[in-house]
C-alpha cells in the first residue's frame, strides 16, 4: 500500500509537471548541445539504475555522459546499452552474493567484495559489453578524485578495457573504507569527494542544457559537520585530507547550485521525491526494488514532456 501511494503521488506530479511546463513553454529539447550527469550514492544509486533503463526502454541517448562514483558504474552499462544489468547487479546480484559486509575489510581491505564487483560479475557473471561500448558514439567521462592534488579527475577510456574498469572502480573507491586504487600510476578515490554532481563540468565543455539525475530529494541538505582529518590519515596525501575536511560544505553548495539551475529553466533534474529510506550501504531487496521503480517511473515524468532531437 504504501508503495502503491508512492506511485499515485507520482503520477500526479506528472500531469501537474506536464501542464505547467506547457504553459511557460519550458518544454526541453534534448540534442547535440545536451549532457547526462549521474551523481552516485552508493545504493541510493538504484534510483540512477531506474532512470537509465527509461531512457534505454525509448531509445535516448546524449553526447556526452558525466557520471560519479555509484553513477559511473551504472552508466556504463547504459554506455553498452545493457538493460536491467545495473538493476542486476545492485540488486539480484545483491541477494544472491551478500557483496557488502565488514568481512572484506580482512580479505581485500574493502567493505565490499571488489573482487566480485570488478573482475567476476564484467568478466562472467553478466559479462560487460564492450564493443558496444566503444561503438557508442557517445562521450562518457567518469570523475575520480585525485589523492596526490586533491581535485577531481574526468577520466576517458574507449580503448583499454582493464583501464576502463579500473577507472570505474577507482571512482566508486569509498574513503576509509575502500582501498586507493592507482590510474595511470596516480592515486584515486571515489569522485564524489570533490564533486559528486559534475554539471558544472559539462557545462564548461559547451553542454548548454543538462539532465542531471541525482539520489537525493530537492531541499536535501547535508546536515553533518565538516572535521579537519587528522595527520595520521591518509597521511601521504595532504591535499586528500583537505578535501575530505570540506565535503560536507562542497556537496551542499552543489545541491544549491543545481536548484538554481534548475529554477532558470537551464537543467532538467530528475530525483526522489520524498526523503530516502534507502543509506548508502543498503542491503534491503525490497527497499532497493521501490527505489528502482521510483527511479523509473520518475523519470518518465520529467523527461516524458522532452523533445528528442537526433
């Protein structure tokens, strides 16, 4: 029931939304000039899995693609245009093999099983679609933080397929709890350290007009305070410790950033509509299930008004 209220609420929204967008005529084109960016949220992410296979189900696809930490993983597989295989491996593939524990901290100094994750579910679970990946004429950038400056890092990768999934992995790569992961000889970690909604990266790049899928509801704020990281962590990247002491200011300024983007008219946001039940490590099937079918079918409502050009 409480699903099914979920849902009615969200189709309410979409004739509210569909009216009002044509009566200020703020109906978005989608084209040439338009960017997809994929913020992460470790679990929360299945919302993100729910939206990509919306637009695999009607044949939309962007030049460009910016994508972070949870977000650079499942949008690799909209890259390869693999419906549902995002959805399996955050969820089904969740059930199944209990891929998140503290356990993995012993075994691969990770909370979770990395080995699975990046060598057994591309390699042969639901092995990853290469080829079509190179095939798709579409640009996909994935943000990693670099330990060593600090900043972020948009990573691009066509060509090498162990480099692809080492940089995926690298942006996916929690602090504290997930080991540092070397690209090109560099130190990453996870992408969302530094900037964890990329819009203004597309937008520097000539992408006018974005889709920017977030894992949060609008007004969300992080209410937590930022804490200067003390010396004896990460101690051989200064510069990480930095940034790791204003993630919480950083986030909060992008989410105000994105709503008044969005208020211009100038993106189109797609996300929660109420307050999350789903954390970052959730291992709830049922929750992640609702999740992903919110992200669906909220997605049909802020994009189902667009106008696709090729």
């Amino acid at each position: 029931m409480k699903h099914l209220i979920k849902y009615a609420k969200i189709l309410i929204s979409f004739g509210i939304f569909i009216n009002f967008t044509r009566k200020l005529g703020i109906i978005m084109e989608i084209g040439k000039h338009t960017g997809l960016v994929l913020e992460g949220g470790g679990m929360r992410g299945v919302f993100t899995c729910g939206v990509l296979d919306w637009l695999l189900d009607h044949h939309v696809d962007f030049p460009y693609t910016v994508a972070v930490s949870a977000g650079a993983c499942n949008g690799l597989s909209y890259m390869s245009r693999q419906r549902g295989r995002a959805k399996y491996s955050n969820i089904d593939m969740l059930k199944k093999y209990k891929y998140i524990g503290m356990r993995f901290l012993w075994t691969q100094h990770s909370i979770l099983n990395q080995e699975l994750l990046y060598k057994d579910f591309p390699e042969r679970i639901v092995p990853y679609d290469f080829e079509a990946y190179r095939a798709n004429p579409g640009v996909f950038e994935m943000v990693t933080t670099n330990c060593l400056t600090g900043r972020a890092n948009y990573l691009l990768e066509k060509e090498n397929y162990n480099r692809l999934i080492r940089i995926a992995k690298a942006s996916s790569s929690l602090p504290y709890v997930c080991p540092v992961v070397m690209v090109d000889r560099e130190p990453m970690l996870d992408g969302g350290i530094v900037d964890s909604i990329p819009v203004e990266r597309a937008m520097s790049l000539g992408y006018e007009r974005n889709v920017v899928v977030l894992t949060r509801n609008r007004g969300y704020r992080k209410t937590g305070r930022d804490i200067r990281i003390p010396s004896f962590i990460y101690r051989r990247f200064p510069r990480l410790r930095v940034a790791l002491s204003h993630r919480c200011e950083c986030y909060n300024r992008q989410l105000e950033l994105i709503e008044q983007l969005e208020d211009e008219g100038k993106i189109l946001v797609v996300r929660p509509l109420e307050k999350l039940e789903v954390d970052r490590l959730e291992d709830n099937i049922g929750k992640l299930t609702a999740l992903y079918e919110e992200g669906y079918a909220c997605a049909g409502t802020v994009l189902g008004t667009c106008i696709f050009n090729e």
